[in-house]
C-alpha cells in the first residue's frame, strides 16, 4: 500500500513539473490591449459578434507563441491594437480601420518608446461567431481569403513590432521578424475586395513597410535602428551628452537615407509622432548639437519643422 502510495506521488509532482515546464516553454511575447469598436455599424448585426472578436483576437495575439524565445512577464512587449469597423453585413463582410502601437522601456526609466505607430485603412475581412480565429504562416492565405486577411494583417504587424523590438536591442537582431513579414506580403490572401499588400495599390501600405526594411539598398536600417533606441535613449540616464551625440549620429544617417530616397515609408512610419520625444531628448543638449539637431529634426519632420524651432 504505501510503495502504490509513493508511485502515486511520484506521479503527481511529475504530471506538475511537466505542465509547469509546458506553461513557461511558452513565449507569450506580447501583452496586447485589443479595442474592437462598432459603433458605425448598423443595428442589424449583433453587436456581440464584435466583442467576440475582440476575445479571439486577444486570445490569439496574447497565448500564441511567436518566438522560440522565451519572455518573462515584465518583458513582453506593450502594445494596442484598435480595429475599428466602419461597415459590416450580416454575412460577416467587414470593412475597417486598425490602428497600431507598441512601445518598449528605456533603461534606467519609466518612459517608454515608441516603436511603431500606425493606422492601416485597407482592412476587410469576414468574421462570424464561431470561426476559428487563428494564423498558420505556412498557409496564411487560408482556404477562404476574407477569412484569413485579419489574422494575417495581425501577424504581419506582430512580426513588424517584434523586428523594431529586437533591432533595437542589436543589430540586424530584428532581420528575421523583417523577412517572416515579407513572406506574409508574398503569400497574403488574395481576392478583388483585398488590398494593401501589393506595391501597385498604394506607395503607403503594408507592401512597402516590409519591402523598405528588407531592401539591400537601405540597409542602413538595422544600424540606425540599433543606435537610435541602444545607444541613444538607453545611456540618456548614464550618460546624457554620449547619447544626445549618438541620437544625432543616428538621426544624420537617417537624413542621408531620405535625401537619397526621398519619401520612403520607414521613414514616415518611424518619424510619425516623434516630436515630443526627440524635442525632450535635445531640450538640454550643448548648444552646437541642440542648433544641429533642430536643423537635422525639421528636415526629417517637415509637419513639425516649427515646433522644433523652440529648441
């Protein structure tokens, strides 16, 4: 009786330690607020197919892992996505906006830092109670492309935020995340209702936010990613004057990029919402680099070349 007691026992703390062990093999890299808002959608459709959706796709961004790696609670990465449907039918046809944003901390802070804001206004799909809310990257288009467009909308932009997140921790770390988006624009789903995954649709869309972080011919990128976010923010506290000097080093190579390719999404995307954070970063900078920066800032930010005369 006691040796079937101890066999017991044994069996037991082993059936844990396998799903303890099962539960932290999980990367569960993001910790993602998802707002699924219907407010201009007609009466007809139940308003609980859209709180519905908001579950799954939390569920999906949140409990699948996206990495082998492996990230404690404090380091998955912040990040919002708001989808906000403009119309729907009863048949499940949605139309939509989705706004993105994801932000990592600055050591030795509690400010965090954007790494991507955005809002992407060709989104349609179809959704129904029900259906099966999920991304397989060796069929993304799925067997019915509508179906299969929102997940992977989703996880081409997981891919982009996880590809800024690791760029700028070391370089070229975010490459990888880079090239899976890219091969989500190769094998999106396809159909006349779907855009923004092909180059000749828009010169702002999903098309050219991968192909402009995978092109040889800014490869430039990963580099200024790196110094801008490891060398720059991150010894802001340690030593300000070394990262003000590096910010701007990182800044003049982004100029440069621009001036040979004017216009380029990379850098509308990354100078989107910028101002109070690189305004904040030079605000105390010795005065020959403070005159710089405000040049260098208004050439790169146009829209707020004025606010950066306050410098």
């Amino acid at each position: 009786m006691i040796k079937k007691l101890q066999s017991y026992w044994i069996f037991i703390v082993a059936l844990v330690c396998t799903i303890l062990c099962a539960e932290t093999s999980v990367a569960q890299e993001f910790q993602a607020k998802v707002t699924v808002l219907s407010q201009q959608v007609n009466n007809t459709v139940a308003k609980s197919n859209f709180t519905n959706l908001q579950t799954q796709l939390t569920n999906l961004i949140n409990n699948r892992a996206w990495t082998s790696d492996k990230f404690s609670q404090q380091e998955r990465i912040q990040c919002t996505f708001l989808l906000n449907i403009t119309s729907a039918d009863d048949q499940g046809y949605c139309k939509a906006i989705l706004t993105i944003q994801a932000a990592r901390p600055v050591y030795n802070s509690s400010y965090l830092t954007q790494l991507i804001n955005y809002q992407d206004n060709d989104v349609v799909f179809k959704y129904l109670p029900g259906q099966n809310m999920d991304f397989n990257e060796n069929r993304v288009s799925g067997a019915d492309p509508l179906v299969s467009n929102l997940t992977a909308i989703v996880a081409f932009y997981l891919d982009m935020i996880l590809g800024y997140h690791y760029a700028s921790f070391s370089v070229n770390g975010g490459s990888p995340y880079f090239k899976k988006a890219q091969n989500i624009v190769v094998a999106a789903p396809q159909s006349n209702d779907i855009v923004g995954w092909q180059s000749f649709s828009s010169l702002r869309n999903r098309y050219w936010i991968a192909e402009n972080v995978n092109n040889p011919r800014y490869n430039i990128i990963p580099t200024f990613l790196y110094n801008y976010f490891r060398k720059g923010l991150d010894q802001m506290y340690d030593t300000p004057a070394d990262a003000q000097s590096n910010l701007y080093q990182a800044l003049l190579t982004l100029q440069q990029m621009n001036q040979q390719n004017p216009n380029t999404m990379f850098v509308q995307m990354f100078m989107q919402q910028r101002y109070s954070e690189l305004a904040g970063a030079f605000n105390n900078a010795m005065p020959e680099i403070k005159s710089s920066a405000k040049d260098l800032l208004s050439n790169l930010d146009p829209a707020n070349a004025y606010k950066y005369n306050n410098l």
